[in-house]
C-alpha cells in the first residue's frame, strides 16, 4: 500500500469538517476536476488525504482572489503532477501572502477540528510563536489564520527543535522580503512607469491593475518551483552519497 493510500482516511463529512466547507461544495469541485477523486475504500467508501484537503484548501484561496472555476482549473493544470500534501500547503501560503490578511475566530474544539488532530499546550505555544494563532481575552478562544494552520500543524509534526523551526521560518521571511522588494522594483520601472508615461485613460489604468492582480499567482508558482528545484540541487550538494531528503517536493 502506498504512503498516499494510507493517509487517504477521511469521509467526505471529515474532510469538509477540516477544510471549513459543505460536503456540497466539495462534491461541486469534484465534478469540475478541481479535486481528484476519492480512493474507494473497504465498502466502496470514498476516502480523501492530505493531498485532498491541501488542494481544497489551495482553491478557496484562489476563488478569494476573485479568480474564476475555469480560471482556477487552468491554473492547477499547470501545477506539477507529482506535487505532495506539503507542496500544496507552501504553495497555498505563498499564495495568502498576496491577500490582505484574514483570520477566523475559533474555539479550541473548532481548532482541532481543522488541524484534524488534538492539540496541548505545547502544539497551542509552538503554533503562536510561528503566528498561526492568538489567543483571545476569552478562554478557550483562539484568533487563527487559516492560510497558514494547514502548514504550522505540519510543521508540528517534524522532528526539528522548535528553535530550528524559528531560525527556518525567518530566513524564509528575509529572503521572501527581498525577493518582493526586487520583483515589485522591476514591475514599476519596466512596466509601470513606462506606461503612466504614456497618460493612459481611466479604462487602461483599470486593465494594468488587473494584469497586476492577475500576475501575482503566477509569480507564486514560479517562485515555488524555482525554490523546489534550488533546494533539491543544495541538498544534493550536502548529501552527495546518501538519499536526498525529501525537503522540497
């Protein structure tokens, strides 16, 4: 049995449960071929995985955006076919980091509920020092971003000190910055600019802030991609005679 066979142990009603939706709009996505198909278990239940609950999580943040079903559907098209659980979830916070920032107000059962597994005190500490959640004045009563809980709920459960998680966390975040200030640098003064110069109308100043917008997620996956590939050279560098760690996808 495959490792993605066994994950996939979810009904339908556990997997909306997780991911915050109705079984009917997942069973929608599903005949659109946003989402794969179940893995037919014993009975002939449907049962859904990780990968299931990253992509789903990955097409409501797209449809956030504003981005059409069909658009949504070009765009996972042009996904790697082999991206795993992980991958969807980096993928899927790069893509938030666009958003303004939104968060849900939660009880500790609804937490649970959406990490899809308990959490103590420590998982609760962990997961506000790596700005998933605040706790509110109110016991028992958490201030989440639901972005980044699928992926702080992963990093949970990785066998690294949570000071390495940390010191991971803020090398992302600097380079992250730079990567940005530099992209956002090259779009004013080759694009921008240029084009404000030649006194464009209100309707074509409409139609760059769109091109903006609409760049965006694709910036994203190259972004993740060339990442992906630059950390399989490294860790091929680091580890010439023993397997390469799966770290990048």
């Amino acid at each position: 049995m495959t490792e993605q066979a066994e994950e996939a142990t979810l009904t339908v009603d556990e997997l909306a449960a997780r991911a915050g939706v109705t079984v009917r709009t997942i069973r929608f996505y599903s005949t659109r071929g946003l989402l794969p198909p179940p893995r037919i278990g014993p009975r002939r239940v449907g049962r859904y995985g990780e990968d299931h609950l990253a992509r789903l999580a990955l097409i409501e943040e797209l449809q956030s955006q504003g981005m059409t079903l069909s658009a949504i559907e070009r765009y996972l098209q042009r996904l790697p076919e082999d991206m795993t659980a992980q991958d969807l979830a980096v993928h899927r916070a790069l893509v938030a980091s666009w958003m303004p920032d939104t968060t849900d107000e939660v009880t500790r059962e609804q937490l649970e509920r959406r990490a899809g597994r308990p959490l103590d005190e420590s998982d609760l500490r962990r997961l506000e020092l790596l700005n998933v959640l605040e706790r509110t004045d109110e016991a028992g009563r958490f201030v989440v971003d639901p972005g980044l809980l699928p992926l702080g709920v992963r990093l949970l459960e990785l066998p690294m000190s949570q000071e390495s998680v940390l010191a991971a966390r803020q090398v992302l975040l600097d380079h992250a910055r730079q990567v940005a200030r530099e992209l956002s640098k090259l779009f004013r003064e080759e694009v921008w600019e240029p084009y404000r110069a030649q006194e464009p109308d209100a309707e074509q100043v409409e139609r760059m802030k769109s091109l903006s917008a609409h760049m965006q997620p694709l910036v994203v996956q190259a972004l993740l991609t060339a990442f992906q590939r630059s950390l399989r050279e490294e860790l091929r560098g680091a580890f010439p005679k023993e397997r390469v760690p799966r770290l990048g996808g």
